[in-house]
C-alpha cells in the first residue's frame, strides 16, 4: 500500500528518507521545517520526524494530536515520552535511537552476549562510538541503548563518560565523515571479546524509517521499532 508521507526535518536525513520513500513507490506530501503547523500535512498517513532534541517532544506530540502516526528518529528526549500516553491513544508512535536493520540486529546480539557473559564476572565491559563531528548528542542515543541492555544483564551501577568505579564506560569520539560506529568489548586478563557495527552510510538509517513508517500505519499506542521489526 502506497502511504502518504509527510517528513518533518528536512536536512540530510530527510533527503535521503524521501529517496527511499519514493523508490518504495510511497508518495510525500509534504517537507516540514521550523514553524510548521497541523495543516501543512496536507492529509498526510504517517509523518517521519528527524529534528533536534529540543524540539522533537512538541513535533511528536503536534503530530499525534492531529491524529497522525509518527516515525521519530530523534534522541535526547526520552524522558518525556511517557507524557504521549494520552496523544498516542487515537494514532502511534515508533521510536528508535536507531532505525538502521542491521543495528536492530546488533541490539539483539548485545542483549544475548550480555546475558552470556553475566556468568562471568571476570570479564569486564566497556563501549565505545565514534560519529560525525555535528553530531550533538555525546554519547549517541544508540551507544546509550547499548549499555542499557548490557547493565539489564550486569551488577554495574550505571554508565560513565569518565573513569567512575563499577560504572559501565562508554568512550565517544567525534572525527569528520564517521556515519556512526559502535563497539562493546569484554575483556579479562587473558582474552577480549568485541562485537562491532559500522554503518557506511545513512542509506541504512533511511531504509529503517520507511520500514517503520509502514509498520505503524493503522496502529495506536507507542512502540520500540524492534518490537515491530520481531
């Protein structure tokens, strides 16, 4: 079924989600940037949101009181998405710090390399990420999922940016022309364990959005992207 797409955000991701969009025979109705209002979705079925942090909670929550489904690959703003109960009642929301297939893929190898290793105290975790150097959120929402699922699994308290004791430690590293980079390692005295993702391009990230815009149409509620995606 063709969709029709409105893309809020229409930088580099939006350009690309529209391509894949229109390859996936889908129509866009709109481009929507700063200032936008209900009326602009032009009878829209799904709109994809990629914004910045400080502004994705009231896109989010404009687009489902217009009774819209939205995509949101926007980070930094989770804290609040219990307060979207009530608006996602009558359209849905699918959420991800990363719409990328592969690393949905990498999310679930994680959680069973975790389970795997919490018999194994003497095995010590750490994460690192390397991304753009616009990239404003440090460390990156996915690198942030990532050690979520590992201390599910750990006795750590935590995660760090610094050398904290009994915390988890993510290292971010910013270097120009890096779409996104992500490594966990578990390291003993006599070996080391690292499970890795490098995404070439944000063709990957792109692809995911228009996947999870197709999944959501006709849902209600808010949902993780991997639970439509399993």
């Amino acid at each position: 079924m063709a969709l029709k797409i409105a893309i809020i955000g229409y930088g580099k991701m939006g350009r690309m989600i529209e391509k894949i969009a229109l390859e996936r025979e889908h129509i866009i109705v709109a481009r929507m940037e700063r200032g936008w209002v209900p009326d602009d979705f032009n009878n829209a079925d799904v709109a994809i949101e990629f914004t910045e942090p400080n502004s994705a909670f009231n896109n989010i929550q404009k687009t489902l009181s217009a009774g819209i489904s939205v995509v949101s690959g926007t980070t930094g703003w989770y804290e609040k998405i219990s307060d979207l109960k009530e608006e996602s009642q009558n359209a849905g929301l699918v959420y991800s710090s990363n719409f990328s297939l592969g690393v949905n893929i990498f999310f679930e190898l994680n959680n069973k390399m975790a389970e795997l290793f919490s018999h194994h105290d003497q095995y010590k975790p750490s994460l690192k990420e390397t991304h753009h150097k616009e990239k404003k959120d440090i460390p990156s929402g996915t690198a942030i999922t990532l050690a979520e699922d590992i201390l599910k699994n750990s006795s750590l308290n935590g995660w760090t940016v610094k050398d904290e004791f009994g915390k988890l430690p993510i290292q971010s590293i910013r270097e120009k022309d890096i779409h996104g980079n992500h490594s966990i390692t578990y390291e003993s005295e006599i070996d080391k364990v690292t499970l890795s993702h490098s995404a070439l391009n944000r063709k990957g990230f792109a692809i995911g959005a228009v996947i999870a815009a197709e999944k959501i149409f006709g849902k209600t509620g808010i949902h993780k992207f991997n639970s439509l995606l399993f």
